[in-house]
C-alpha cells in the first residue's frame, strides 16, 4: 500500500509538472446551450459543419469538443421540435475558444414536453456527483441508478422511501424512526445497511422520513465507497445521494394540493424568482406539510419542510450556492416487534411472519405516543474558475438532528415465556416497550475543498480531481427504556389502552427505567486524489487514493466531565476503474476495484490494538446507451469482501479477535428504455450472495440476518399519449418483488423468514402546460407483507392518493 501511494504521488506529480511543458497542437470549443428562459438545455446535439465531430449538451447545457485542427467552421446546435442554430467559429491551434451562452428559441417547459417524447426524461446520462466528476455514465466505471424528478411526479411520490422502489437491488428495511442521528429509512443493498445521509455530494442527514420537495433527483452509487465519500456516511453496499433542485434565472414554479387514504393531506409550493434586473442573484423555495394516519387502528405522523435555496453570480469566475433544509414533524413510532435475546424461535411454533397469530391491524398503543423531531440543516458553496482548466469548489455544511419523545416497541414472546413452563410450545403474546429520546441532538460539521483540472498530456485527457475533507460529528443524546406489559396479540385485551404517554411517565418517575447517554465527539481529517485518464477516446482508466485519520475523543461522563476511551486510526482506501467502448459513446465495458472501512476501537487478549475493518470489491459489467438514448442498459457482476471483522475468542471467553470475514457476491442488471413514443420501461433486478466465512460458530456460513431478500426485482411501465386531443394523458403500472428474507438465522436461536412479497401499483395522470392531475393506487391487491432488519415490521395495506397542481 505504502509502495502504491508512493507511485501515485509521482505519476500525478509528473503528470501535473507535464501539463505546463506540453503544448497541444489542436484546439477545443466550450459553450452552454440555454433555453430562452436562462435554463441549461439537455441533450441538444453540437457538431461542426463538414467534419465528423461533435457532442451532446450535459445537464447544465454544457458541452466541449475536443482536438479540433486551427481553422474557421460553422457550430450546429439541434435538437427534434427546435430550429437549428449555426455559428461561426474560429479555433486556434493550442486554444480553447469559449462561446457565450448560445439561446434557444423554445422555453424550458417546451424542451421538457420533446425530452420527454423523444428520450424518456426519466434517466439522466451523467451526473458530477458520483466521481465528483461530470462524468458521463458510460465513461463511469462505477454502478449507480438515477431517479428523476419526473418518474416522481409521473409516480406520485412524495418521499425518499417511495422512490427508491425504482432503485435496482436496493430495498426498505426499516422506516424512519425520527431519532436524532439515526438518519433516515434503512435499506439493503449488496447485503448491508444503507441510509441516505448525503446531499449534493456531502453531509446532508434528515433522520425523519424524508421528504421529496426539493429533489431534482436521487443518485443510488452501488458498492464500497469510501475512496471519495469516506466512511462516514457510507458503507460496504454504497450510498444515497439527493440531488437538490437549483434556482434559475425566471420567475415561475408550481403548488400542488394531494389527499388520500388513512388522512393523508399535504400542500406543497416550488417558487423560483431572480431578486436583481440582471438575474445574478436567484433564489428557489420549496416547502411542503405532510400529514398521514396509519393503517392500523393508532398512529401517524405529520411533518413541515422548508428549504430555500439561493445562488449568486458575483462575475464570470465567482459564484456561490447557499441552502437550508429546515425540517419540524411530531410522529408516533411505527409498530415494529422484536425477538427477545436467547428465546428460539422454536419456541414461537411458527418460523414465518404470516404464520403468527397477531392482529395485523392493532398497533398495540395509545395514539398520544408521539415524538418530536427536528432538522436544521446549511450548507454553503462557492465556486470559482481559476482558468480555462482548472476550477475550485469550496463547500460546508452544517447538520442539526433533535428528537425528544416516546418510541415504542415490542418483543414476540413464547408461551413459555410467560407461563413458565418449558413445555409450552407456541406464541400470542408480546411485552410492550419503550426506547425514548430525550432532548436529543447530534450535529455534523463537514468542509470540503476539491479542486477540478481537465488537460491533456501527450493527446491523453485527464480529468483530475484532489480534495481536503473535514469531517467532525458531536453526538449529545440521551435514550431512555422501560418494559410496560405483556398482552396477548389477538381478541379481547382488557388493558390496551394501558400503553400512553401518563403510564409511561408514571414507570419512569418510579424509577423502573434505564437510562444510556450516547455522547462522544469524533473529527475526521482526509486527502484524496483522483485522475480518470482518455489513454484513447474509447480506452478509460482511473486511479483514486484517499488518506483517512479518525480521531475519537472517547464517550463523555456527564458525571465526571471526562471522556474515556478515545482512540484513533489511519485508513488508506483506493480505487480502480477500467472503461472500454467496442462501439464509441453506445457500448462500454467495464471493471473496477473498490475500497471501504469502518473504524474499530478495542484490542485483543494478546494486547494487540484492532484495525480498521476493510471491505474490497471487485465488479465488471456493461452499460448500454442505443439507439439516441432511447435505451439504456447496465448489467454486472460483482463480489465483495470484507475483512479484519471482529469474532469472539473461544480460547479467551472474555475477549475478541479481529481475523473474521464476510463475502458478498451477486448480479444486478437495469434497464430504461423508450421504445416507442411517449411510451417508457423501468426495470431492475438482483441476486446477493452473502455469509460469513470466518466467523462465530452460532453464524459461519450462514447468511447474516441484517442482508435482505436475496431476490429483489422492480418494474414501471408508463404511456402517455404525445398528439391528439388527449395529449398529456397518461397511464402507469408496475411493482416490486422480495423473495424470503431471513431476519433471524442463526443456530442456537433458529431461522424466521419474512414471506416473499409482490406489492403491484398504478397511476392515471393528465398534464397540461399549466396543471396536472394526478391519481394512484398502492398495493393494488391490498396484501399483507413485512419488512424488517432483524425484526417483523407490517406494511401499508391498500391506499389511494389524487393530486392537482397548478404551474405559473
């Protein structure tokens, strides 16, 4: 590892001292394509007249064509539904020859309307998020799905957890729980936990449910990720990264008003507005309130969001971004049942959730358990051109998690348990409890500086990338518990209404709970480099390093005032990449290598400290852009393995050896297609592999409880009707599937499957240019299915939500 950071230095040293040497015989043309409106126009097609070179407008309207020979030429920007443009241009030889915003005659609502006939709209073909490069998905070595803010609106869909059923491989684990910190839904993917704790490419935690107003849309990044995000925010099955809408320079935006089943109400407003006569300073609102019962006979929760955004352009070099996310909900905790530790699941006499005799629609308390939750979260962005090569992006971020409130819970109880009597076989009970937070706030601080180079070395291009990250994390948070009762799960149950906010404060005044505070402070000081290498036009390589020192304070004692415990560590985490184009900007293959780690405090009995856990991936596979993007492809293999994982010592019962290990292997394959006008195919699928190899006896081989369904599929189908006297109607249809997932699964205590699940859902919509109306059905066949990360969770039943909004 040493030797490989020492060869990596020098090349990116010689490459960098090279730079300056080199001159380049032929030259470049930049430019944005904007609409009339000041908006960034996508995928218009740039070429030069007479000569077969070109390219295609990203999502900023920003485009480059490269190694052109000195000389005059005429620019062609096109696109199906506008007029064709033509500009004279002059390249120099050695030269990048920068055109001003060229503007389109048609409107942004205009170019959505023929994006939306022509390419789908519902996928993006880049993104300068995943590499902290803009990088083109075929020129990405790396697996990762993209849910727009159209498949969104066209789906109805208000939150993270609903959008992400379009996501290949990953699925909802455990919803929201609104504790400080906690960061959001759990989900799996690639056979581990994964949260969404990024925005914009760096720390941006909500630990409520959170909502979709502000999304422009949502970056699922597939395997060990730390070389570039770090270990924080991340782990071993990837990333979730929301991407913000940002404002532009036109006053417009929309409200909407949406209701449903169970109380379901929510008002929501996007207003965008330049605040100066030369549209440099913009600034974008959105905001929304959410209120939803449940489908069981107690809970719900209901939530404010308010997040502005603004941008100033201070000249052609300067600019800078400021947000807030502000986000204020009360809720009752979801009804989640739990397995006591040491009790077998053949205890229970049943081994599957539909096979136990629970009322699915109790909620088994009092509707005044509520708790409150609350997120304030800012970041800043300044951005800066330092020549025609080189950019500088400086950003902060500021995130503020606070809960305070009851969260009940309850354990699957035996008979036996509660009769006492060993013989007893079988189940109908559980103990209702509570895991309450109290004033709690954890807080995360991260600044980051990168800078971006892109030349070219001997003909070769390089897009560089070298960053500083800062990362600190204070947690100040208090939990509380308590065991109420045992009641019986079905039939008449006399003390139901016992489980309420008075009766849980009387068993906490008496004394009869336990309380555990959770307060350390940790800092985080990174380095990382990384260069995507053009060795041809068709052959991609790359290389990234980052250096990662942990630094943990240690857990503090209110008490003494001290912290105990601190400790820290030194982690390396590289990254390989291998790009190849058998057809040019429609075919790539591709492989790479991918690290990630989680610090690890403790030592063993020999005394020796632990290290850092490692996980290292391997992956190749093929992406697929035909046919003018109307069909987009990523299919791969990939295999995981994780190391320095901490067991029990049998020959020291009182101590650990960290010499375990985990694999992970699968296939994920997705497709977006739109293989006739107005007509659009969603569609995913996956198979994990996971057990561990080396470890306890009571688990080596098995598949860890916390992996997910082995089997996850996704499908959405949509029409809507392009010309004719009901353009703008249109239909959707489609699903997800889970196979048997496996929460417990362990020897001593036994296996218990939550049972494989198809959940089928439809939309109708009409859309016009200035309103649209909207409705949709959820769980069309109202079935009953769990979800669960080590534990039984009942999902929603039937719903039905109708939505109208209004454009300006």
């Amino acid at each position: 590892m040493k030797r490989f950071s020492i060869i990596l230095s020098l090349t990116l040293t010689v490459w960098l001292v090279s730079y300056n040497a080199f001159s380049q015989s032929n030259g470049r043309i930049r430019g944005v394509i904007k609409t009339s409106d000041g908006v960034g126009a996508e995928f218009v097609n740039i070429g030069l007249k007479g000569i077969a070179k070109g390219s295609t407008a990203n999502a900023k309207g920003e485009f480059e064509i490269k190694n052109i020979e000195a000389g005059k030429y005429i620019l062609i920007a096109s696109f199906i539904g506008l007029e064709t443009k033509e500009i004279a241009v002059q390249v120099n030889s050695g030269e990048t020859t920068t055109l001003g915003d060229i503007t389109l005659a048609e409107n942004a609502k205009t170019l959505t309307e023929v994006v939306i006939s022509a390419q789908g709209k519902l996928q993006r073909e880049s993104s300068e998020y995943v590499s902290k490069i803009n990088l083109k998905n075929l020129e990405n070595p790396q697996v990762y799905s993209t849910i727009t803010k159209e498949l969104l609106r066209e789906q109805l869909v208000f939150s993270i957890d609903d959008a992400l059923k379009n996501a290949p491989g990953i699925g909802k684990m455990w919803e929201a729980t609104g504790r400080s910190g906690d960061g959001g839904s759990y989900y799996g993917s690639r056979g581990f936990i994964v949260q969404s704790k990024l925005r914009n490419g760096i720390a941006g935690n909500v630990s409520t449910k959170i909502d979709a107003a502000n999304l422009e849309s949502i970056e699922v990044i597939k395997g060990p990720s730390a070389t570039l995000f770090g270990s924080s925010l991340t782990s071993y099955g990837g990333l979730i990264n929301r991407v913000t809408k940002k404002p532009y320079a036109k006053f417009g935006g929309e409200i909407a008003y949406s209701t449903g089943s169970w109380g379901f109400n929510r008002i929501s407003a996007d207003v965008n507005t330049p605040l100066d006569s030369a549209k440099n300073i913009l600034l974008r609102v959105n905001t929304a309130y959410n209120y939803e019962g449940s489908f069981q006979d107690n809970g719900y929760g209901k939530m404010f969001a308010f997040a502005p955004s603004l941008t100033y352009k201070v000249n052609e070099k300067l600019s800078f971004n400021i947000d807030a996310e502000l986000y204020s909900g009360q809720n009752q905790g979801n009804t989640i049942f739990f397995f006591p530790y040491g009790q077998t699941i053949a205890s229970l006499g049943v081994n599957r959730a539909d096979q136990l005799d629970i009322d699915y629609k109790r909620a088994f308390s009092r509707g005044d358990l509520a708790q409150t939750s609350r997120n304030t979260n800012f970041f800043g962005q300044m951005n800066y051109k330092i020549s025609e090569n080189w950019t500088s992006s400086t950003n902060f971020t500021s995130t503020n998690s606070y809960s305070d409130g009851t969260n009940p819970y309850f354990y699957l109880l035996s008979k036996s348990t509660v009769t006492k009597n060993p013989a007893d076989i079988g189940h109908g009970y559980i103990s209702r409890e509570d895991q309450s937070t109290s004033n709690s706030r954890d807080r995360v601080v991260e600044i980051q500086q990168n800078f971006n180079g892109d030349f070219e070395i001997a003909g070769m291009r390089n897009r560089f990338l070298g960053g500083l990250d800062f990362f600190r994390n204070n947690s100040d948070q208090v939990f509380k518990s308590v065991n109420i009762d045992t009641v019986a799960t079905t039939g008449t149950i006399p003390t139901y209404d016992y489980f309420n906010d008075k009766t849980l404060e009387a068993a906490y005044l008496s004394g009869r709970g336990s309380v555990y505070p959770y307060n350390y402070v940790t800092n985080t000081y990174s380095a990382y480099v990384s260069d995507i290498l053009n060795i041809t036009d068709r052959l991609i390589v790359s290389a990234a390093l980052r250096i990662d020192y942990f630094d943990n304070k240690g857990a503090y004692n209110i008490t003494t005032g001290k912290s105990s415990g601190g400790y820290n560590q030194t982690a390396f985490s590289p990254k390989f990449g291998l790009i190849y184009m058998p057809i040019k900007d429609v075919v790539s293959v591709f492989a790479n290598y991918q690290n990630g780690f989680t610090n690890k405090v403790g030592s063993s009995f020999a005394g020796e400290t632990f290290k850092p856990e490692h996980a290292n991936q391997t992956e190749a596979g093929v992406k697929l852009n035909a046919f003018n993007g109307k069909l987009s492809t990523t299919l791969s293999y990939y295999d995981i393995q994780v190391s320095n994982l901490i067991r029990s010592d049998v020959a020291h019962p009182n101590f650990s050896v960290q010499d375990g290990t985990q694999r992970s292997k699968g296939v994920e394959a997705e497709i977006n297609a739109n293989p006739l006008r107005g007509f659009n195919v969603i569609a995913g699928f996956s198979y994990n592999d996971s057990k561990f190899e080396k470890a306890d006896e009571d688990v080596v081989g098995l598949r860890p409880s916390t992996a997910m369904s082995p089997y996850i599929a996704n499908l959405w189908l949509s029409y809507r009707i392009p010309s004719g006297m009901v353009r703008g109607l249109g239909f959707g249809f489609g699903g997800n599937y889970a196979s048997d997932n496996k929460v417990v699964n362990s020897r001593s205590q036994g296996v218990f499957i939550l049972p494989e699940y198809t959940i089928l859902n439809a939309t109708a919509f009409y859309e016009q240019s200035k309103f649209r109306f909207g409705v949709k059905v959820d769980n069309i066949t109202d079935k009953k299915y769990w979800i669960g990360y080590t534990t039984v969770n009942p999902q929603k039943l039937r719903s039905i939500t109708a939505s109208l909004s209004f454009r300006f």
